[in-house]
C-alpha cells in the first residue's frame, strides 16, 4: 500500500493520509474474500419484449444509465489464473466499490502494536477512530455532485445519480438500482429496490383505500343511524347518563352528530372488502418481493453469497475482544470463541434492560390513559345546559374529540422521547453480546429495536381498538381504573363507536412520525453539510466535512419503513387512507434519501447482501398479525356486526330505522348519581331495562351479537389465510426464467473452466515435453501417448 499525506489548506492543523491499494494487494484478497469477477461476455439476453412497453417510456431512463455496465459470467477471482479472467487493464479491472472494499477489510484487521508486544485490542482502525488517533476513514467520492469531473476517462457516477436520481423532479422515474449498486454496492442497492418496490405495491392498497374512502363520502344519505342520532326528534330526545361521576349533568344524544357522521366515513359496508382484500395485499406484496428479490440476486451475482458472508465477515470486535480460541473442526485452525458462561450471563443482562424498557413503555401508556380519564372527565365536567347540547371546546370539538387529539400528541411525544434513549441503549447491549458476524450483530439488533418500536408505537392503538369501552360497567356499577383504588372511570366509547379514536391516534401517530422524520432526514444533514466554495478546497476535504454514514445508517431506514408498514396493515380497518399517506410519504423518501446519500453523506464503504435479511421475517409476521388485528377490529372496535344483527335479527321492516333506540339501554334515574330531572336515561349497551326480572344484566340480543362477533373472526380470519397460503403456494418464490439462467450460467461456467484447465494442461505437458531431454525410459512417442491420455 501507498501512504502519502498531505495537510489540510482550510485547518492546517488536519492531516489527511491518502491510501493506494496496487494490483497485488487488491489481487490477494481478493482471493482471499473469494470476489466474483468477470471471466466472460454473457450470451444470455436480457429479457422479452412486453406488451405496451411504450406505455413505460415516460418513467424510463436511458440505458446507460440503467445498465452502466455489460452483463458478464462471474467467477470467484483466482490469484492463480489470472488469465482466465478478462483482465485487460489492472488499474480498471476491480471497481471502485470493490476496492473500497478490499481496502476497508484489511484497514479493519491491521494491527498497530509493535513487534513483539501481544496486545490484541490494538488492532483495527475502528479502534483508532473510537479512541480519537483517527477521526475519519472514508473512501472518496468520484466527482461533485453538481458537475462532472475534469478528468474525462472518470464516469462520474456521483453526478449521474445525482441527475437522474436524486432530484425531486425525477420522483416520477424509475430507479438506476444498477448504477446505486455499482457505486454503492449491493447492501444500499437492495434497500432502494425494496423501498421502490414497496412504494409501486402501496399504489394499488392507496387506490383502493381511497376508494372505500369515497364509497363512505357517498353513502353520507344512506346512513339512517347518524340521521337518527342527527334528528331533533330523536337523538334530541334521549339524555345519556353522565360522562364522570361528580359535577356532571345529562346530554343529549344529538350533541354527537358530527362525530357519527365522521365516524361513517371510515366504519362502514366497504371497510370490511378494505379489511379483507389488505389481508391479500400483502401476501402478494411478499411474494413478488421474493420475486423481485430473487431476480436481483442472479443479476448481481449474489446467488452464492451466503456461505461467504457467514465464513468471512467475522467482526473485527469480536476477533478482538474475544481472547479465548479453539480449534474449528471444518477448517482446522485455531479461532476466536465467547464461553457459554461469558455468552448467557451477557444474554441475561440484555434481556432484563430490553424488558425494563418494554415495561417503562407500559408504564408511559397507563400513564397516558389516566390523563385520558382525568381529562375526559374535566372536559364533561364544563357542561352548562343540560338539556341542550353539550358545550364544545371551540366550535366542532366535543369531549371526546379533544381528549382523543391531546392525548394522543402527548403520546406522539413521548414516544419519540423513549425512541431517543432506547437507540443508544439498544446499540450498547448488542455491543456487549459481542455478536461473531455482522450478520448476527444487525439481527440480534433488530430484533431489539422492533420489538421496542412496536410495543412503544403500537401499544396505544392496541388500547383504544382492543380495550377501551369494553370494560366500562354500568351506571352504578362502574368500573374504575386500578379497581377501587382511583376515583378515574374507565373510559366508554362515543356513541358512534371507538373507531375514529382509533383513526385520529392513527393519523396523529403516523402522520406525525413520517413528518417528523423527514424534518430530520431533510433539513438537519443539509444544515450540518454546509462549506466553503470548492475552490478552496481538496477533493478529500470536501468529502470529509461531509456527514458520515455508519454502519448502521440502512438499518434505521428499514426500521422506519416497517414500523410504517405495521401501521398501514395492522390498523387498516380503522384508516383506509393510511396506504395513500404512506404512498405520498414514500415517494418523498426515497428522493430524500438518494439526496441524503448523493450530497451530504460521504461515500460510504460497499458492503454485499442478498436480501434485507430479518426485515423478511419481521415482515412476515407482521402480516400474518395483522389479519388477526383487522378481524378483532371489525368486529370489536367497529360498529358494523351490532348493525348487521339487528338489520337481519331484530328490524321489524329489515331496515335500520330504531337502530339508536336499540343499543341504548335503560336505566332509572334511582340508580344515577345525578339529579333526578327525569324518571329514565340511557347508556350505550344491551342491558334488560329497570322492573324486567334480569334487571341489568346482558340481553339475549347481546349475545347474538357475541356470537356473531366470534363467527366473523373465525370466518374472516379462515379465508383470507387460505386465500394467502393458496397465493403462496401459487407463486413461487424464485421465477422460473431467472431459475434457467442460473443453470445455463452455472453449466457454461463449468463448460468454460473445463476447458480452460485443459488448454493449460496442454501448455504444461508441451512446455514439459519441450524442455525435459528423453529419457531411456520413455521415447517421444510415448510422451504423445501419455499427452493424448490426459486429453
């Protein structure tokens, strides 16, 4: 290696130390890492034409920008037969990304103790990096952003991919996910194309959504409950009990109007098709990720690449830190081990902090719910006209509305508190399980950080779907939070249902995090990547006063991608339009992210991954959840069964007209802690009214609609899980064209190396036959017999 420096001409304090990799060094571990490289033109066309091609013209790119370089067979390099592979000019044979590569691998284990000294932890330039003798390690980027570079054999990618990717106006084109690759390498390329493949899915779930949406709009006149609840002559009629036990008085059911008719839009005949045909989505979504995935793998020559990142990217901090060897009985040699003592008291010590952060979470929610409760009943308590309507909070904003708003941005905030603390904590841990692969380290972290993100993110919403208003008692029998030990009531339903609490914590949550997070992505780098004129500075200065990419820079961006994902299939039923909020906020990502990464990151280190690793499973699951979620939702949280029963069971004209009457029961004015203006009020739930001889207790009518409710989770649930598991198994998961290609690739490979190994044998026995003298053993034309044998 070549290890010119040279001082900074902005600090004059700075030193930069420029390294050069020559052929030998690169060849060598190359070998080493196994590195697949070119050995021969590919002959295997690129695919068919399709039909209506011409329609994708306006999102396309031109073609050397998608394909910046020919297709070839690869073989891992070998140092040995360097003329096997097409090796016409050193300097430009190993790519950039592959260099950086090499050079970032061998930095990562080069000791810096004298001789004769063992001192292990010594090693790596992590290590000088994090004790301060280093602040930087980068490769450089090949030109600025703005312009090409001068030299013109450079092909300045950066520039192009600024050009055609990064820039909003290009947010309508497709991605160079090649060029990404060659520039960035395969781990950077596989996270645009699932981000782009994603976002192209969310199209189809938004349109439908918005759909569903618009069906809801339109049936505004058809829906005869709100009308009822609306009607002076009957919503107007009947006085619900009091919200809190002291200081409030009765209401009218009417005063609820608008919050009947908003939640319609999103409760109703259509959101249960949503429901259903969400649940198909993202199976399919999966599926021909795998697809999509699969294709990516063979065209960037990631088949095989498994075994090697298991074997050879072993951290640096384990090789370290673990000072303990033994011998590996597939490869022979004597290699670094954690003790299984040393292994479960750090899994111990991990999963105690990860449980007391998920408790805090628990803890922070309670806490939330109790202001819920205490504020709930402050807001009812201001009611001044009893009989009239309820007095709002400005002008639309009932109670309900404006607990359900406040608490939920006290929620918002205090999720991205804890999300703050966590991160460094989470990081902390997995350092100190001292994880043996990168691999390992990024699953062991991202399992801790979702399993956070999704009790931290979800954990309100699981409330107001699952719990709130189903333990509520009634008046008399009230139920309080903590039993007998607080005077806070739990909290009941607004007459229309819980589902648009549901929707606004969804939106609030959601909307703000995508918000938020673009603030941060956006503005901050940009604020923080500001200098001086190019004129006054070097090619290496310019790179480093930029932002640096760490190691875990991608996963952050995949978390937050899957959270959004949970909250767009978990709680659909609630939000149709939550698909078209993350499209709109998708579309924006990714051309913020290719700026972050084109213009204010320095170039980071290529690395290779054939997938998006524990994101496939976490994804998985996630899906399979979130066909349960829906079916509780519909049932549970919606109103849709209680209609659905009476309208079939109990209209006596098949209509929904007395439906408001029918789920409000009865109750007398003895039984209420108010004053006693009227002789009967009511309460949302089915209840055998004062006088019946069940006094109180749960109607017939209640448990049909028990039943149903279960009948429904039971029948949902069962066919959208066939209908997944049939699509599965319909489309399989590796297309059959790229399974032929592999096999054609993999027999001329043979083919071609066979015959390479025979044309050297040849040149070996003719080059023996030449220069040996024959001997009394063995004439010339047993040399030509011995030759034509081994052909």
């Amino acid at each position: 290696t070549h290890l010119p420096h040279t001082l900074s001409f902005c600090y004059q304090k700075t030193y930069f130390l420029k390294i050069h990799a020559p052929w030998d060094v690169l060849a060598t571990y190359a070998d080493v890492l196994k590195i697949k490289v070119p050995f021969k033109a590919s002959d295997i066309p690129h695919g068919q034409d399709v039909p209506l091609e011409w329609l994708s013209h306006p999102f396309r790119l031109p073609e050397h920008i998608m394909r910046p370089v020919p297709d070839y067979f690869t073989y891992p390099f070998d140092k040995g037969k360097t003329d096997f592979f097409l090796i016409n000019d050193k300097d430009t044979f190993f790519p950039p990304s592959t260099r950086n590569r090499i050079v970032f691998y061998i930095l990562a284990r080069c000791p810096y103790y004298k001789e004769g000294r063992n001192d292990r932890e010594k090693t790596g330039i992590k290590r000088l990096l994090s004790n301060g003798t280093y602040t930087a390690a980068f490769p450089l980027h090949d030109c600025r952003y703005w312009k090409r570079a001068r030299n013109a054999e450079c092909e300045s990618e950066r520039y192009n991919l600024y050009k055609h990717w990064a820039r909003f106006l290009c947010f309508y084109k497709e991605q160079p996910l090649n060029l990404i690759r060659k520039y960035y390498g395969e781990k950077i390329g596989i996270y645009f194309a699932w981000l782009g493949f994603y976002t192209e899915m969310l199209f189809f779930a938004a349109v439908m959504g918005l759909i569903c949406f618009t069906y809801g709009a339109l049936s505004y006149d058809d829906n005869i409950s709100s009308k009822e609840i609306c009607n002076d002559s009957i919503g107007g009629t009947i006085l619900m009990c009091p919200l809190c036990d002291k200081k409030c008085p009765f209401w009218k059911l009417n005063s609820t109007c608008l919050s009947s008719w908003q939640s319609h839009l999103f409760d109703n005949e259509g959101t249960v098709f949503f429901a259903i045909f969400m649940g198909i989505w993202v199976t399919l979504f999966l599926e021909f990720w795998k697809r999509r995935q699969a294709r990516l793998e063979y065209e960037w020559d990631l088949v095989d690449f498994e075994e090697e990142q298991q074997q050879l990217q072993i951290r640096p901090e384990f090789e370290i830190r673990c000072t303990n060897r033994r011998l590996n009985k597939i490869t022979q040699e004597m290699e670094p081990y954690l003790p299984i003592t040393s292994k479960c008291a750090r899994f111990c010590l991990s999963g105690a902090t990860v449980l007391f952060w998920v408790c805090l979470i628990v803890a922070c929610i309670i806490g939330v719910i109790a202001y819920r409760l205490a504020v709930y009943a402050a807001f009812a308590s201001i009611i001044k006209d009893p009989m009239r309507k309820i007095q709002v909070v400005g002008r639309f904003i009932t109670p309900q509305l404006a607990t359900s708003v406040t608490a939920s941005c006290i929620n918002f905030v205090i999720i991205m508190i804890l999300n703050f603390f966590y991160e460094k904590v989470a990081v902390w841990i997995t350092d100190m399980e001292i994880p043996k692969t990168h691999l390992e380290y990024e699953n062991r972290l991202t399992m801790k950080m979702f399993l956070f993100q999704f009790v931290n993110y979800y954990s309100s919403c699981f409330y107001l779907a699952f719990f709130k208003g189903k333990f509520v008692g009634y008046p008399g029998e009230y139920s309080y939070m903590f039993g007998g030990l607080s005077k806070l009531r739990n909290e009941e339903c607004d007459p229309g249902g819980c589902l648009i609490e549901l929707s606004t914590q969804l939106v609030i949550v959601m909307a703000g995090k995508q918000l938020w997070g673009n603030i941060q992505e956006a503005l901050l780098p940009g604020r923080k990547g500001r200098h001086h004129p190019e004129n006054h500075y070097s090619r290496w200065e310019q790179d480093n006063v930029l932002l640096n990419f760490s190691q875990l820079g991608l996963f952050y961006e995949y978390l937050e991608m899957v959270i959004q994902f949970g909250f767009i299939t978990l709680f659909v039923a609630s939000f149709p339009l939550a698909p078209l909020l993350a499209l709109f906020n998708n579309i924006l990502e990714i051309r913020v992210d290719a700026w972050k990464f084109t213009t204010q990151f320095r170039r980071p280190v290529a690395s290779k991954a054939r997938n998006i690793g524990a994101w496939q499973e976490i994804l998985n699951a996630v899906a399979i959840l979130s066909v349960v979620t829906n079916a509780f939702i519909m049932a549970f949280t919606s109103d849709m069964i209680p209609r659905m029963v009476y309208l079939y069971a109990y209209s006596e004209k098949s209509n929904m007209r007395g439906y408001v009457n029918n789920k409000c029961a009865l109750i007398s004015m003895t039984a209420s802690h108010g004053p006693l203006l009227i002789a009967l009020y009511r309460y949302r739930d089915y209840r055998y009214p004062p006088g019946h001889e069940r006094e109180y207790k749960h109607t017939m009518q209640f448990w049909h609609i028990l039943a149903a409710k279960m009948a429904f989770i039971i029948i949902m649930e069962h066919v959208v899980f066939v209908v997944k598991f049939f699509v599965a198994w319909m489309i399989p998961d590796v297309p059959s064209d790229v399974k032929a290609r592999i096999k054609r690739e993999r027999y001329l490979t043979q083919e071609y190396l066979h015959n390479y190994e025979v044309e050297r044998l040849k040149l070996q026995l003719s080059a023996s036959f030449i220069t040996e003298p024959p001997s009394e053993m063995t004439s010339p034309t047993d040399k030509h017999e011995i030759l034509s044998e081994c052909l």
